[in-house]
C-alpha cells in the first residue's frame, strides 16, 4: 500500500489506478471493514487524525478529481461521505523521498511518463498535506519492512 504524498498528477496512468485501489483498501481499513492491513505503516498519519475517515475520503476526493482530469470513471460513490477539512503536517523530506522513488519506478514501467518529470526538483504534494521542514518519517522505514496484512 503507498498513500503518495505527492499530488496524484504527477503519477502515470498505471500508478494513478493502483492508488485509487490502494487508498480505497485504506478507507475500508481505517472504517474497520476488514481484518488486514490493519497495522500498515501507511495508515499512521491517517489514524493520528481526529477523523481518520474523513481525512482519508478527503484524500480520495483529490485523488478522484484527478481522474476526472483525465477523463477516467473512477466510482466516486465508493467514497466515504464522512467531511474533513484539515490537512496533515507532513516533512520536505518525506515528500522528496517519495519522488525519488516514484521516480524509480516510473523509469522502469512508464519511461517517456519518467522523462516528463525528471526535470521537476520539487514536486507539488497532494493537497492534503501541509508540507514542513523535517526528515523521512519514521513509519517510512517500517513501510520498506512490513510483510503484509497481519
């Protein structure tokens, strides 16, 4: 499961459908819907929310709007109709971690896709995040360790 920080524009079409997927696991997650997952590093930031349901639909809607852009039928009744309208503190180097590793991935499955972003040094975040000074999260560490749903 990756909830990208970034904004949903930068990613290709493959990448923009697996987080669609990915965030609505985490919706289904976080409203107690299903037995994996549960522990996901990815969903710390959510749960520290005083509604970590409403942030995540608020995540979604972004991620919705963005396929509307590109003219994709994503189901938006699928969404939460839970409101949230804060946004989540997350760190310059969080963000520029997820980019390089975005990039690595999109120079494998999606090159000419790679090539249009290369030139970006920092990209936009998702509009939920509130980007501040700070390194890589710790929960990201856990991420690259976690073996899947417990």
């Amino acid at each position: 499961m990756r909830l990208w920080t970034l904004h949903p524009r930068y990613l290709d079409a493959k990448g923009l459908v697996a987080l669609w997927r990915e965030a609505l696991l985490a919706q289904k997650v976080l409203q107690g819907m299903t037995r994996g997952y549960t522990r996901h590093p990815q969903l710390l930031r959510f749960r520290e929310q005083a509604d970590p349901v409403g942030a995540v639909a608020a995540y979604l809607r972004e991620v919705h709007q963005e396929a509307l852009r590109r003219n994709y039928r994503f189901d938006a009744s699928r969404i939460s109709a839970a409101t949230w309208s804060g946004s989540i503190r997350e760190t310059t180097g969080q963000l520029l971690h997820e980019w390089m590793h975005f990039l690595g991935k999109t120079a494998v499955r999606s090159p000419d896709h790679h090539d249009s972003l290369i030139q970006i040094a920092r990209p936009t975040p998702h509009p939920l995040f509130s980007i501040v000074n700070g390194e890589v999260q710790e929960w990201e560490r856990l991420v690259q360790k976690y073996d899947g749903p417990k």
